[in-house]
C-alpha cells in the first residue's frame, strides 16, 4: 500500500446505507453519495511509516521498536485533509536491556 485508501465516484448511486470512513483521498462524488446515504468521510493523513504502522504492526515489534506517532502532514497538505490518522497503541510493552556497570548484571526490565 503506497498511499493508502482512495474513495472514488465510481458507482456511488449505489450507496444506499450509511457508512463511515476514513481515507487518504475521496473524490467531491464520492463524499457526497456517502453523506447523502447518512454516513461520513474523513480525510486523514499518514505518512510511510505510519501506514505501516497500521498495515503491518508486527513488523515493530519483531525489529524491537514502538509504534511511531502519527506524523503531521507537510503544510502543502494541510487544507486537503480533516485531521492526523491515529495508530494503535503498542499491545504490549517492549522490553529494553540496562546497560550493565562493573557491579550489576544486564538486566532485563519489563
């Protein structure tokens, strides 16, 4: 996934119940048969790491990092979209080794 999701006007007649979304990008077609039908779009904003953060979250923890915060877009961006994306909150802590003086062991701190 390069820029994650894309709403498009294809076919948007054919949206007959509410549905409620957040997208990279949505076309004024698009966003409009959703809001007709009672639902809602938002456009949020995610930046590469983000959008792997949300795609493929074991990918952190297996390489021993957290989550990344959710980024602000660049100001160019800033009136195309409604808000920053939010990403999940690590499911668990990631434990970190103490460096070790002469006198202790390495230990291991959850």
């Amino acid at each position: 996934m390069k820029d994650g999701v894309r709403l498009m006007g294809r076919g948007s007649e054919q949206i007959k119940w509410p549905i409620h979304q957040e997208v990279s990008r949505v076309t004024v077609r698009a966003k409009e048969a959703v809001e007709a039908a009672g639902g809602s779009v938002r456009r949020v904003y995610y930046n590469k790491l983000g959008l792997k953060a949300l795609v493929k979250p074991e990918w952190f923890e297996k390489k021993g990092r957290l989550l990344p915060r959710a980024a602000r877009p660049p100001p160019k961006q800033k009136d195309k979209v409604d808000s920053i994306g939010r990403l999940p909150a690590p499911t668990k802590p990631i434990p970190f080794l103490v460096e070790a003086s002469k006198d202790l062991p390495v230990q291991h701190l959850s």
